[in-house]
C-alpha cells in the first residue's frame, strides 16, 4: 500500500514539473529586433499585446486636445480616457523598472513610434514636455550628442522638422521619406526613413517578387544603412512571403497588423 502511494505521489510531482515547464515554454518571449506593431493602438490590449510577441517597435497615432496627448487614428474615436502617458508611458517605465533599465532585460531600446496627425508644432511642444518626465527612459539627444535609454521616441506624420533642427535638448527623433536619402540631416535628428510600400513597388507579397523590385529594395536599405538610418514602409503586404523579403532585404521594421501571424514567423525563421 505504501509502495503504491509513493508512486502515485512521484507521478504526481512529475505531472506538476512536466507542466510548470510546458507553461514556461508557452510564456517564454522571443524578442524580435525587426518587428513593429502598424496602429499598436487597435489592439485589445495597446502596447502589451505587441510586447507579448515580442516587438521591439509600436505605432501610436495622437492628437492634443487641451494639453492632452489622445491616442487614436481620428477626432471621431478620441477618448479622454486613452492617453498616451496610460496606455504607453506609465506601461513601458514599469517594464523597464522590472527589467533593470530596459524593456526586455536585454539592454537593447525598443522604439515608440509617434504619428502627430495634426498641429505639429504644438503636439511636438507637448510630447516634448511630457518625455522630459521620463529621463531615466526616454533617449536624448542634447547638444548633437545621443544618451540611448530605453525608449527611442521617432515622430512621424505631422512633423515639425524645423522646431526639431533648432532645438538644444530633445527626447525624439524625426521620421524621415525616401526623398530625403541624402539628405543633410543628421541620424540623431532623422533616424529613420518610412514610406508607403505602393508608391515604390507593384509586388503584392505573392508569390516571387521580380528581380528588379527586389535589387530596388535592397539598394534603397544599402543606401540608408549608408546613412546611418534605419528603413521601414507601411502598406506592406501582410503576408509571409512578404515578411520574407523584407526580412532578406534588411529591411529595419517589419510592419504588420498580424502580431502572432509575425512572432510565429520570426520564431521560425
């Protein structure tokens, strides 16, 4: 009788050790240096959707309505309550307090991409003054000089380049076009060059993409590599033969809407 409850008991703790390991596995978070999360923000869960797949960049789009940075893609879904201090600030500087100074643990900047869809310069004046409470986590570039920290901020939409050049002490770079290869910005200023997939290539993401289109792709992520800036396009086919090219190509940024379709890929890849 003993014998047969000793038993039970140690398949018992095996079963337990067999399943605390597989739901280890489950949680595990591979992390993917190229993937960004295009409109983080429509996720059922902003932010931590895509840090739970492992994406090492988010889009937030956002609007200041009376001194408040609003996160949505247009005046008619803006909700007081979905601000972009709640629903990526104060989430990341907890990541980051847990992790010792970084995002994942790894010492490595994850990038938070933000599109200003209106007024400029008066959004840049106040994400700028909102950035500046963050300055154990947020990147600096004072004087031409960048502090990398864990959170590299890029601006996109809406820019203010100009107010940006000028400034002494700033927490975000500018998102540059394709038309601004060789451009005389500096990389602390201009880190990285997006552009609209369809303005450049016909390829849908099925099948081979042509040769031709293939060498122009690689040519433009040379040239910006070159350069010293990073390269992503939206309106890039969300499929996996096009996750492949832009992975082959060096492409910086892989945009999607499919986060486990892209986590699932890059694993195996």
């Amino acid at each position: 009788m003993l014998r047969t409850v000793s038993t039970s008991l140690m398949l018992a703790l095996l079963g337990t050790v067999c399943l605390s390991e597989t739901l280890f596995a489950q949680e595990e978070t591979v992390v993917h240096r190229q993937a960004h999360a295009h409109n983080d923000y429509l996720h059922d869960r902003p932010l931590l959707d895509a840090l739970d797949n492992g994406f090492c960049s988010v889009e937030a789009d956002v609007f200041l309505v009376d001194g408040q940075l609003l996160v949505a893609h247009s005046r008619a879904e803006l909700s007081p309550g979905r601000t972009l201090q709640g629903l990526y600030l104060e989430p990341l500087r907890t990541r980051v307090r847990k992790h010792a100074g970084s995002v994942y643990g790894d010492g490595m900047p994850i990038t938070l991409l933000i599109d200003f869809k209106a007024d400029g310069e008066a959004t840049y004046q106040a994400l700028e003054a909102l950035l500046a409470e963050y300055p154990e986590m947020i990147t600096s570039i004072e004087a031409g000089k960048t502090k990398t920290r864990a959170v590299n901020v890029i601006i996109s939409g809406d820019r203010p380049i100009d107010a940006m050049a000028k400034a002494t002490l700033r927490f975000a770079g500018v998102d540059g076009r394709l038309s601004d290869l060789g451009s005389q910005q500096p990389p602390h200023l201009m880190p990285l060059i997006s552009d609209n997939w369809r303005n450049h290539f016909r390829w849908k993401g099925q099948g081979e993409i042509p040769s031709a289109e293939y060498d122009k792709l690689k040519d433009l992520v040379d040239r910006c590599h070159a350069q010293g800036r990073l390269i992503r396009f939206w309106g890039t086919p969300d499929t996996q033969a096009a996750w492949e090219v832009l992975q082959r190509s060096k492409v910086d940024f892989i945009n999607t809407d499919d986060l486990p379709g892209l986590n699932a890929f890059l694993r195996h890849r």
